[in-house]
C-alpha cells in the first residue's frame, strides 16, 4: 500500500486506497461463502449457471460475479456496500419508506461517512438559506420529512 506522510505527519493515502483494502477484505469473505446461502438469506436472485447476483439498488441495477466479485458497476463505495450486504446482510421486508443509515444492522458503519459527505455539506452550502434548500430538493422528487 502505498502511503506519503505530509507535513502534518498524518497518513495520506494513494488514491483508492481508501477503499482498496475494504473492497479486497469483503471481496475474499464473499468468495468463501456459499451462493446458494447468500440468495436465500438476502433474497438476492443468483443465477447459478452464469454465476451472477443481480439486484436493484434505488432503481439502479447491479450484477456481481461469485466468486470473483466480478461487478457491472466500478465505483468502489457501492461494491463495498454491496458485499457488505451479500457477505452479512439478511433480507427484511419492504416498509414502504427510505430509512436512515443507522436504523440499518451495521448501518452506525456509514453514518458517520454519511453525516460528513452529505448532511455537513448540505449545511456548508446552504447555512440558513432553507429556500434555496427547498428549491433544490423539490427537483429530487423526494418526499418532504
């Protein structure tokens, strides 16, 4: 792995990096566990003869290979939380609403993550500015809190 140090002699990582050893960690536990297993506790549909997962995550599909971990996506934070899920994650049933990360088993992981990438920046470029917020939310369509 490699890693600088700056002037602060705090570690700074190589691009990817960052998630290169996550991705590798639950890549290898995925390849270890029985697909069969993974489809019945996820709900995951898992086409034996091809190999392959495929699931929808916010109407986005996803495909990944067993064991190789073979992804149709390349962004390296979903295949992370992908294999988080097919490695631990068990099936519950639709409540009919999104749910924050921290009502998720496991979800405290990325909350954190979450409240840094999102909730923090949300703050920084909108400060009190709660029309401008409003209008920019109104173009996602989501459902008002």
């Amino acid at each position: 792995m490699a890693i600088r140090k700056d002037i602060t002699t705090q570690p700074v990582y190589e691009f990817g990096q960052a998630a290169g050893k996550p991705l590798e960690y639950y890549s290898e536990a995925f390849a270890s566990l029985d697909p069969a297993e993974i489809a019945e506790r996820t709900r995951v549909p898992y086409d034996a003869r091809r190999r392959r997962f495929t699931l929808t995550i916010m109407g986005a599909a996803h495909t990944v290979d067993w064991p190789g971990a073979g992804f149709g996506t390349t962004d390296p934070y979903t295949r992370i939380l992908i294999l988080r899920y097919l490695d631990e994650g068990r099936y519950i049933e639709p409540i009919g609403k999104y749910i924050a990360y921290n009502e998720l088993p496991w979800g405290n992981v990325y909350n954190t993550n979450f409240q840094g990438r999102v909730i923090m920046r949300f703050l920084r470029a909108f400060g009190n500015d709660l029309g401008a917020f409003k209008s920019i939310m109104e173009k996602t369509r989501g459902l008002k809190a």
